[in-house]
C-alpha cells in the first residue's frame, strides 16, 4: 500500500532526529561520560531569566560570571545594533549553590560575545557590535577599553568583530578577532599593541572565524578556528604547533584548559543545512585527542542547543553557556 506524504515527511523526521542524536564517529560519545549535568542550577529569582548566554567564566572564589544579550537577539540581516541593551547583561552567581550574587552591565554593551576570567579576577569583555574589548574589576569597574567604539577596523587599534581574550600570567593578553578579521594580536597588560597573525584560509596559522581562545600553563595558545572545524595550538610569540581537527572534535566554539593537562571544547555544532544539526563538549587531552563528549542537541538539562563558550572551575567543574537555550548550565565528574 503506498505510503501517504504525511508518512514519508514523518519519517524523514524520524530520521533527522535519530541522527542528531547518534554518536559521532570515533569518538566515545555512545559510552557514558564521566560528567553530569547539575539540575536546578543556576538559581534565579523568580519571573527573571537569562538572554542568550555568549560567554562564561569563573573566578578564583568560585563566582561565575556570565555575559548574555537579555532580551537582543543576533538580527537575521547581521546588521548589529550599537544601542545598548537597557538590562543588565553581566550575571554573577555562586558556583556551589547557583545563587545570583550580582547583576551590573546595563545600558552599556550592545552585543555581548566573549567573557575570560584572569587570575587576578579581573574580567575581560568584547562586544563584537561596538567593536571593543574590555576590562573590569570583579565588582564591575571598567579599568580599560580597547578599540574604537562602533568602528571597525584591522590596525592595531581597531578590531572587527572581536571574540574573545586569553589572558597571560604576565597581564599581557591576546585578542581573537574574529568574525571580519581572522586573526590573533597580543597586548602588553597596558594595552600597548605587542604582536599579531593569521590571515583568512585554511592553512597552518590561518583562520575562517577565530571564535575562542585559551592559554595553558605553558603559554600555549589554542583558538578555537571555528568555520575551519579545528583548534589551532601556536607558542606564544605566534608559531603553529599543531592543530586539532576531527569529526569527534566537532565544530568549535570555544576552547579551555582544566587544571588536569586537559582541554574542553564547546562544539556549537555543524550548521550546514545538509546535515544534523550537533552540539555538545568534548574533552581533549593536549596532545589532541578526544577522550570523551558528553551533552549533545537537544533542550533537555545536559543537553545544548548550541554551546557557545566554556569554562572550567579549579574543582574541574565544567560551565557551558548556550547562547540558542539561553542559559548556562554546570558539569561535574560523576561519583565512583
């Protein structure tokens, strides 16, 4: 009996989301992680909630820090909005227990992206709408600002859609910018324009979207190459080391290093319109290989619908802020 077209647009649905859902090749996501999600964090106040989360971080003290857009949504034009967002668009909360401690932020970025804590505590901003990146203290105090406001510009004193900053133990600190300008540059910890590299392509050291970056122990540099599907690892001066590329690996977003020689990739997923649409974080050892994913597509808690950036507590605790879900949620290594 022939099928109807209901039946055969049912199907293929069926099938869509079947493969959204199956592991990726070679890598161990079919096994069971060794993380869970923490349900019910964070906590927030009644009838309040978080806009798309672009970026997270996490102090010394345990407080995590997360930058989102409130109630802006990235326009369908690309067309970024200079105005500033009325709300609030920074949220700290406790990371034992998930309490908001504190808002600051509003009326002043119009479109948040990146969001790095240093070990000073101090926390780093860009706005990839006005073309800036920023410092401030812990509390909200801004204590500097790179870049022209609004303008756009590949010199060593403007950005283009700048995305997200590594800071040094140093205080000196790099730039990953980003969406126009594929490239890297590092600043003394007063600004002072130090080097830079990258160019648009595919080759070693160059970029197609820069969207994440990350310093080891060692001064490594890692950014996340995002339209290239890879992570690029350079000394610090600049020099290609190695990159890591996979179909385990995903689509990264956002790059960071745990305390335990370990890398954690925030895949945002594949958004080619042929293929499932993915998400998840894999866990890398630094030599490139993928241990483990956990997470995946989906909007269930432990799940994500695109994780945009990551970070990683002291404790090993792993934060993944969602930028399609609007919120941000924790990880921790399962009980033996």
């Amino acid at each position: 009996m022939p099928s109807s077209g209901f039946g055969l647009c049912a199907l293929a649905l069926s099938l869509v989301q079947a493969a959204a859902q199956s592991p990726l090749p070679g890598s161990s996501e079919a096994k069971s992680s060794t993380y869970q999600v923490v349900r019910g964090w964070p906590v927030l106040p009644p009838a309040e909630s978080l806009g798309a989360v672009a970026g997270v971080g996490v102090d010394s003290h345990d407080n995590v820090f997360v930058f989102h857009r409130a109630g802006r949504q990235w326009p369908a034009s690309g067309v970024l909005d200079l105005n500033p967002i009325t709300g609030a668009t920074v949220a700290v909360f406790d990371g034992r227990s998930g309490v908001l401690l504190a808002q600051w932020g509003a009326k002043t970025f119009a479109m948040p992206h990146g969001l790095t804590v240093d070990r000073e505590d101090n926390v780093w901003l860009t706005d990839v709408a006005l073309q800036q990146v920023f410092k401030y203290s812990s509390n909200g105090k801004l204590l500097l600002t790179l870049g022209k406001r609004g303008v756009a510009g590949n010199d060593h004193s403007h950005f283009n859609r700048p995305t997200d900053v590594a800071a040094a133990s140093d205080g000196s600190f790099y730039v990953s910018d980003g969406y126009r300008n594929t490239r890297v540059l590092k600043f003394a910890a007063d600004g002072r324009f130090l080097l830079q590299w990258g160019t648009k392509g595919s080759k070693p050291g160059q970029f197609d979207l820069p969207h994440g970056i990350a310093l080891d122990a060692a001064g490594r540099v890692y950014v996340a190459d995002r339209s290239n599907a890879r992570v690029q690892v350079f000394e610090a001066e600049g020099r290609f080391v190695s990159e890591w590329k996979n179909a385990a690996l995903g689509r990264p977003y956002d790059v960071a290093i745990g305390s335990e020689g370990t890398a954690f990739i925030a895949d945002g997923g594949d958004q080619s319109p042929t293929s499932p649409r993915r998400s998840g974080v894999a866990v890398v050892s630094l030599d490139g290989k993928v241990l483990e994913r956990f997470g995946g597509f989906g909007t269930d808690e432990g799940q994500f619908s695109m994780a945009h950036d990551i970070a990683v507590a002291k404790d090993g605790s792993v934060y993944v802020g969602d930028t399609s879900a609007g919120r941000v949620q924790k990880f921790v290594r399962k009980s033996k």
